[in-house]
C-alpha cells in the first residue's frame, strides 16, 4: 500500500498537470495535502478548506480568448458549461451565485460569444426566431380562444368509452352465471 507521501504526491502531481505551479507553490502543497492525509487517517477533521474562495480573479478568469474556472483554476475554455457538469457536478446558474457573477455575463469567452454572434446574423437567425415569435403567439391566442371550449367536449367523451366496456362485460358475466 502506498504511502501518505506517495499519495500526496501523487495527488498534486495531477493537480500541477493542469494548473502551473511554481515549485514553491508545488513544495507548500505537498505539505498541505500530506497535512489533510495526516488528520484523515487520525480521523481529525481538515481544517482551513475554503471551497468558495476562487483560484483567480473575476477579471483574470474572463479574458477574450479563453474563459478560466474559477474552481479548479484551469483555463484555455471557450465556455465553461461542459467542464462545470464534467468535472465539477455543477450547473452555470449554480456556479454564478456560488462565485457573485453577474447573470448577464456569459461563461464564454468574448471573442467566441462575438464570432457566434455574428455567425447567426449572417444566416439571418434573428429573423427566424422573430417569425417563430409570432406564429407561437397566434397558436397560443388560438388555443386561448378556441381550446376551452374544445377542451370541456372532449372531456365528457372518456367517462361515455368506459360505461360501454363496463356495459359490454356485464352480459358475459350473466351468460357464465347461467351455464
């Protein structure tokens, strides 16, 4: 079985693959995560884990190529929605009131919301979904004009179906009663 060192190890050795540490960095987490192994395997609990604290500024974390978490402190995202599921169990709303970010802020970065934005216009999306806008509203008002009535006719219809099946198996049972 490995040792609390080798585990240590071990665990900030993944956690330095994808965030860069400077030894001194990675020398007083080695240090800490031994600590944290230490009082587990005593089974004191582990002080000082603050899981809201983020791993990098607001403003650090929003840049115009990439998008960082501010969880984990790993960046190079374009979004951040699938790697909040994947890897923290996490969705964007969550993930927004955990850290005080805006609601209007997108959790992408600026140049991919721009190059999607103007994607779309090329295509003319936006007058797509205005002409879906209105033909949904004129379904809805519709339904709101015609659908009550529609509706209290096809209720009487159901309870009509099943008094002939309840009709319908009375003489069976009448014939076997007279066999």
């Amino acid at each position: 079985m490995a040792t609390l060192v080798e585990i240590a190890a071990q665990l900030v050795s993944s956690h330095a693959s994808s965030t860069p540490m400077t030894s001194d960095e990675l020398l007083a987490e080695i240090s800490k995560v031994h600590a944290a192994l230490k009082n587990l395997e005593a089974g004191q609990s582990i002080e000082g884990i603050d899981e809201s604290k983020p791993s990098v500024s607001m403003k650090e974390a929003f840049r115009k190529n990439e998008v960082v978490c501010l969880v984990c402190g790993k960046g190079g995202f374009k979004t951040l929605a699938r790697h909040l599921s994947t890897a923290h169990g996490m969705k964007p709303g969550a993930y927004k009131k955990q850290f005080g970010i805006s609601s209007k802020q997108a959790l992408s970065a600026k140049s991919y919301s721009e190059a999607r934005r103007k994607m779309a216009q090329d295509r003319g999306l936006a007058d797509n979904l205005a002409k879906a806008r209105e033909v949904r509203m004129a379904n809805i008002e519709a339904k709101k004009e015609g659908g009550a009535a529609s509706a209290k006719a096809a209720k009487p219809a159901k309870p009509a179906k099943a008094a002939k099946a309840v009709k319908a198996a009375k003489p069976k049972v009448a014939a076997k009663a007279k066999k």
